[in-house]
C-alpha cells in the first residue's frame, strides 16, 4: 500500500490530480479496512471490546499519509 501511494503522488500532475485523489483515498481508507479484517482473521488483532476504543486501521493509514505529505513531500 505505501508504495502505491508513494507511486500516485510521484506521478501527479495537473492533468491527473483528481484522479490521483481518489486512487490514495481510496488506498488509505478502502485498504485499511481489509487490513483490519485480515488482522482480525489471522488472529493478530482481536474484536474489540463492547464500550472499547481502538484507533481505527483508517486513521492510522490518514496519520501515515499525512506524516508522508509534510515531512516528505512539502520540506523537500
């Protein structure tokens, strides 16, 4: 996964800019799901809890991708 956004934003321009978009949103939210499905069915992450809070899949690929975004792409 990382290398397939790293790929998309490596080749966005103008011309394909939305395009791009909603091919890394889709990577960053869609695939973080199947992540978290496989975790759950190999047995490395476990349901959770009734009343318990987990970082979801999503919000630690987004955290990822925007770490990315500003310390790799934006400083240089």
């Amino acid at each position: 996964m990382i290398d397939q956004i790293k790929l998309k934003c490596n080749n966005t321009g103008k011309n394909n800019f939305k395009q791009n978009l909603e091919a890394i949103k889709d990577l960053v939210i869609t695939k973080a799901e199947e992540q978290r499905k496989t975790a759950i069915a190999n047995g490395t992450q476990a349901e959770p809890k009734e009343g318990e809070e987990r970082p979801e899949q999503k919000d630690i690929n987004l955290n990822w991708f925007l770490n990315y975004i500003l310390t790799k792409r934006i400083s240089g």
